[in-house]
DNA sequence: GATTGGGATTTCATTTGCTA
DNA sequence: TAGCAAATGAAATCCCAATC
C-alpha cells in the first residue's frame, strides 16, 4: 500500500532540520547516509481536502512501529496526490503539490535508488517510538487527520519517530522480534495481517467498491483523488531539449550522467508548448554579446564588492548599479545581479588545481575580500543598511546610504578599509532629570533601550506606559518643562544682548579705522606742507647771499633773477640754512611775491594754475634734459617737464634738485649704475657728481 | 524549548553564446 | 565544431523568526 509523508528529519547533534519525502518506494534514501537514526516526525501527507483524509495506510503497533508496507519493486507511481478540484489546467497548479508520478522519484536501477544494504545483509526499515517529543502534526489535525486516526488510543503526545534499520535475518532468528516487519518471502511486500487497524478507520470505496486496492492509483482514484497532471519542474519555461526525440540536434554536452533514469528527470515540454510560450518565455541561455567577464570586468567587480562587502541583497544591488554604469563608462556590456553574484562565488569557492597551480591574482583578491566580509559579518555592525529593512526609523539610514551611493558612483569604488567606517547605530532615550520626590525615575537621566526578550517586552512596556501616566511624573516634568522653557528664554535674551553688544563693537571699530586714516591724511599733509616751507625759505636765504655768483649753467627761479647757486657742502649748506633763517627775517627778506617762491611742481595742477595765473607766469611746454656726469665715468639724464618758468621762458631750477648737491670733492664710486634720481642719490651718498643741464628739444611723444 | 513557515542560498541540469 | 563560460530554472537545503 502507498504511503507519502513528507518528514522532518533532524539529526542528534544538529540544530536544522530537513524535510524529506517519505515514500513506500524508496525509504532508503531518506535514511541517514551515516547509518545513524533521524528524529522525524511527519510534516505533511498528502495534499488533500480535509474531509478525505487517508486513514489506511498508517499503522501501530506495541513495541515497533512500523512504516507502511514497503514494496521496492512495486508499480510506481507514489507521489502527491492533488484533490480533483484543484486547478489542473497548466499555469495554474500550486508549485508545491507533486504529481504521481513515474519520474520523481528514484526507482531501482536510477542514479538516486540507493539499495540499503550493511554489512549484516539487507535491511527492512521500520520505525519505533521514542520518548523524545510528540507528533506534531497540529496544522493537519482534524477528525480525520490520518496521524491521529492511526495512532487512536496510543499516546502519540509522547512518541517520536525514529527510522531505523531492521536486520531481516536477525527478525528471523528472533520471531518476537519479526512480528514488527512481517515481510512475505516471495516478494519484499510487507504483511500486514498483524498490524492492528481499526476497521472504521478504512474508507469505504465509494461507489468503485469493487476495485482491487492493490495500487496507489486506485487507492488514489477510489479515494477521490486524481492524479497531478504536472510533475515537478513543469513551470520551468524554455525551449524543447536538444536532444529529445524529434529534436534535429543531438546535445552531448551537460552534466547527465551516464547511469541516469531512462526517464527524463524533468517534463518534456511539448512542441505546441513551444509554440504557445516561446513568444512570452524570456531566453535563456547566455545573452547576445555577453562575452565572458575580462580582467576589467573582475577589477571593477571586485572593486566594487571591496567597497561595499555585501551582507545581504541590498548590497549586491548597489554593487550591480554602480557596476552598470562602470559598464556604461566602459563600453562593457551589463550584467545581471545574479551574474555578478555568481561570478564573485565562483572566484571565492575557486578550488586549486592538481600540480602546482598559481592562484589567480582575481581568486586571491576574492579570498581576501570574502575575509573582510566575514570579519564585517562578525563585527555585527548594526549600522548596516543590509539589516535595515524599514520604517521610518531605518528610512534616513537608507537614504542616506541611496546619497552616498550616488556620489560614490561618480568617484568610482572606495575600499572598506579607506571609508569611515559608520558608527553604530544605538537607540538612546535622553530624559531630564525628574525631580527626587518621586523614587523610580530619580536616577534614569540616561537609559538604554536594549533589546530583551519577548517575553518581557509586553511587561516592560506596561510598566513604562503606567510610568508616562503617573501624576506626580506628569507634574514634575510639567514643572521641568517650564524651567526649561524660561531658560531657553533667558538664554536668548542674553544671546540677542551679546550680538547687538558684537554689532556695537565692530561700529566703533570702523570709525576707529576711519578716524586714524584721516589722521595719517592730515600728518602726512602736513609733513609735505612743512617741507615746502622749508625749502622755500631755504631758496629765499641762497638767493640772498648768492646773487652774485651766477654760473652760467645756473638759472633762475624768479622773475627777479635771483640766482640759485649750490652749496658747497652739505655742512655749509646747512649753516647757510641756519644764517638764512638768521639773518632773514621774512618781513626784511621778502621776496617780491610770496607766491613765486612755491613750488608748483608740489602743487596740484588746479592750484598750481592759479599760481600761474595769479603770478601772472606761463607753464613752460618743454622739457629739459638733466644730466649728471660722474667722474668714474657714464651719465644719468633725466627729463623733467618743468612747469615752473618764469616770464622769460626761462625754466625754474627746483631748488630740491638743484641746491641740493654736495660742493665737495667727488669720491671714488662704484661702477654702479646711476641713480634715477640725481637728488636722491646726492643725498644718499653724499657724493657730488657733475650736474649739467641743456636745453633739449621735447621729444615728440612728449615723455 | 520545540515546532513551523517561508525566505535565502546552494546545487544541479540544461541551454545558449563566444572563441580557438 | 568542440570546449568553455554564462545564464536560467527547478529542486534541495539552510537558516531564522514567529508561534505554540
């Protein structure tokens, strides 16, 4: 008789779980390759309405609970049923339901048939019960749920499945022991003569009563079930296999193996199939001009993954964004998510060849990158966005992760090891103090939610909701609140003071600024008006007692013809300077106008036109050429549009170039090259050189 | 603590494009 | 054209959080 279960299997020493499809046909294969025995329970049987529950095949017995007859060399067939009212038409069977089912599962002779055999002969399985749990089967409890119809009146609560091995030599040998599997010699069929059922527990037949119950298709049929019309695999879409009957290639190449089922392992598709779905079917295989992945594409991906290191999906994501526009940038063609995924594994899990192989430089960047993720994995860096999956809470860190994204794409990948590395996110809740008349939040200014267990998260949040509620909390954060309030009031107040005093203080400063500028104005205004005072009575004192001495070379100043002579020394100069400021009085020593005596050249032009006009004298046009010669050698010259003439055309000699020149003997001089200024370096040096002037025609350019 | 549902990941078989 | 690599779909498996 057929029995399909779908069993969670779980070995001693692991955590996980496994689902196995349990089945008359093969239970060998869901055996532990090891041999060790699987805590199981059953998960599911079959897909079926509630109400036509199979009840038969299950069995108990006292001390050895076995599995369903098991018939190795039965017809097959074993499989889901689906109830006859599903959805049969194609497209819209329920992926999970199987069908019955020649293909899916191992027969003698297919690659995945394991005959169970040990080394004390062939082995029959069975199942007892143990003391480790309970069947749990609570989403397919019912009235008629076949585990609990076929275990009524035994504990079931207290009983697990373990499949184990049963020696059928050694059942022979102890016939006590052999009542648990009492198979017929003839055929591995398994008896069930002694098994206790109870009768109201066997469906009726409904109305094909005279059927012969002898396979699961009948079983199935009688029972109200027909059978799938897909098997496992029918949803994959693609194109007929090359080599299936019918198909003009003949495709040698695949994993198949040599000793696989005669049988197509996966449902051949049909050729009006083709016909309906090759327009809406996506291609497969590689697309067109995908070539393989060269060391650019590897650089930019693994640049990319060292940049990120990926946890979960979202990374990869953003790897592959940011690795599509490197393609763009590139003329590479794109790739998928799931092929940059792929491909980065590949090179992780790259396996090194026979001989002595070189790795790779990719391969070798690869494990080194795949190790920074697992150290990043081991850092439970809580700031990832990889574990951020939403709210409101998460949506800035993810927004923020989108931002740096975009302006990382445009600088192109920045190792792990080069970012900053975010600082981890805790969720603190900052409370002011609460005033001390109230004991329970007198010292929580800082508190830390952290995670804690479910269980008593619902109390924890009671107790603070009650907390939040409280009067006495409610006045006192009243009263803080208020104080707070008339301190920030105060502090503004004393804020707003502050800037207006700041805006004062840089006022005054500008007018400090200001105020000093002028000053230096009027200093320096009066520095040149002493100068000129200076020179002008100095001017008056060499006119008085040098008026006899005219050099031919020497021109007047004035109308009146005073002669300008040069000292003779500086020493004697400046004693004439003292005996003219002696010995001329300016009411005594007045020159016939007070104006002739300024300087016009230090005058503004304005001024100095109404000097001119005022004195009556005419700007003199032409230029003269200075020239001084000095003993060593070579000349300096220099034109000096004088202004200053007197009546006659004659050009004024100012006396600040003119008197200025030391009388003494000249000094040994440098080969230097002259002064611009023949004052300037009269005075610097105290040197006289030979100061001639001539009349030179203004230059046309008049410079 | 055990159970369970479902998403994520891995493995396998197959198809298809590219290249020597 | 053979071999390789990429891509694809399905099944198997792993893993975790919610539930009991």
């Amino acid at each position: 008789m057929p029995f399909n279960a779908l069993i969670r299997t779980r070995q001693p020493n692991k955590k996980s779980s496994k689902r196995v499809l349990l089945t008359q046909d093969d239970p060998a294969r869901h055996a532990d390759k090891s041999g060790d025995n699987h805590h199981c329970h059953v998960e599911s049987t079959l897909r079926r309405p509630p109400s036509r529950q199979l009840s038969a095949p299950y069995a108990y017995h006292d001390d050895s609970l076995r599995l369903p007859p098991l018939n190795r060399h039965g017809p097959t067939g074993a499989g889901y049923y689906q109830p006859p009212d599903a959805p049969t038409a194609a497209g819209q069977q329920p992926q999970s339901q199987w069908a019955p089912t020649e293909h899916s599962f191992p027969m003698p002779g297919s690659s995945q048939y394991m005959p169970r055999t040990g080394p004390a002969g062939p082995f029959l399985y069975g199942a007892r019960p143990t003391q480790h749990g309970m069947v749990h089967d609570a989403t397919r409890h019912g009235p008629h749920a076949p585990i609990s119809e076929a275990f009524q009146g035994h504990n079931t609560n207290s009983s697990q499945f373990a499949l184990r091995p049963v020696d059928t030599r050694m059942q022979a040998a102890h016939p006590s022991a052999s009542q648990a599997v009492n198979a017929q010699p003839s055929s591995s069929r398994v008896r069930l003569d002694d098994i206790p059922i109870d009768p109201r527990l066997i469906p009726l037949p409904g109305h094909d009563g005279d059927k012969d119950l002898q396979d699961n298709n009948t079983i199935a049929e009688a029972t109200g079930h027909a059978a799938a019309a897909k098997v496992a695999g029918s949803r994959r879409k693609g194109k007929q296999r090359a080599d299936e009957p019918g198909s003009e290639r003949r495709v040698d190449k695949g994993k198949r193996h040599a000793d696989a089922a005669p049988q197509p392992r996966k449902r051949v598709r049909l050729d009006d199939e083709d016909q309906d779905d090759e327009q809406k079917t996506a291609k497969r295989g590689r697309p067109h001009g995908a070539g393989n992945y060269s060391q650019d594409d590897l650089g930019a991906l693994l640049d990319y993954v060292e940049g990120e290191l990926p946890l979960g999906q979202r990374g990869w994501e953003r790897i592959h964004r940011r690795f599509v526009k490197w393609a763009h940038r590139h003329g590479r063609p794109e790739r998928a998510l799931k092929s940059l995924e792929t491909k980065y594994k590949q090179l992780v899990k790259t396996k090194k060849p026979t001989g002595n192989g070189v790795c790779p430089p990719s391969v070798d960047r690869a494990h080194a990158i795949e190790d920074l993720i697992n150290d990043r994995a081991g850092t439970r860096d809580l700031a990832d966005s990889d574990f951020d999956d939403a709210g409101n809470a998460g949506g800035d860190i993810n927004e923020q992760s989108d931002n740096a994204d975009r302006s990382s794409d445009e600088d192109g990948p920045v190792p792990a090891l080069l970012r900053p590395r975010r600082a981890a996110v805790t969720a603190t809740v900052v409370r002011a103090p609460i005033p001390s008349h109230h004991p329970t939040e007198s010292s929580g200014q800082l508190q830390s939610i952290t995670p804690r267990h479910r269980a008593n998260a619902a109390t924890d949040l009671v107790s603070r909701i009650s907390q939040v509620f409280d009067p006495d909390i409610q006045v006192a954060r009243d009263t803080e609140r208020h104080s707070c309030s008339l301190q920030h009031t105060e502090f503004f107040s004393v804020h707003q003071q502050l800037r207006d005093a700041l805006a004062a203080n840089e006022s005054y400063r500008n007018t400090i600024s200001d105020l000093r500028d002028r000053l230096h104005a009027a200093e320096s205004a009066r520095d040149r008006a002493e100068m000129r005072l200076e020179i002008s009575q100095a001017t008056a004192g060499d006119h008085h007692g040098r008026s006899r001495e005219r050099s031919p070379r020497h021109h007047y100043f004035s109308s009146t013809r005073r002669p300008l002579h040069r000292s003779t020394s500086r020493h004697s100069r400046h004693s004439h300077h003292s005996h003219s400021r002696r010995s001329h009085s300016p009411r005594s020593h007045r020159p016939s106008s007070a104006l002739q005596h300024l300087d016009p050249m230090a005058l503004d032009t304005p001024t100095r036109r109404r000097l001119y006009k005022a004195t009556g004298r005419q700007e003199y046009k032409t230029k003269r050429r200075h020239i001084v010669r000095y003993p060593e050698g070579g000349e300096a010259s220099m034109w000096i549009t004088d202004e200053s003439a007197d009546e006659n055309g004659n050009p004024i000699i100012l006396p600040s170039v003119q008197d200025l020149w030391p009388s003494s003997p000249p000094r040994p001089m440098a080969a230097s090259p002259a002064p611009a200024r023949a004052d300037d370096a009269a005075l610097e040096d105290g040197d006289n050189p030979i100061s001639d002037w001539e009349m030179t025609p203004p230059p046309q350019d008049d410079t």
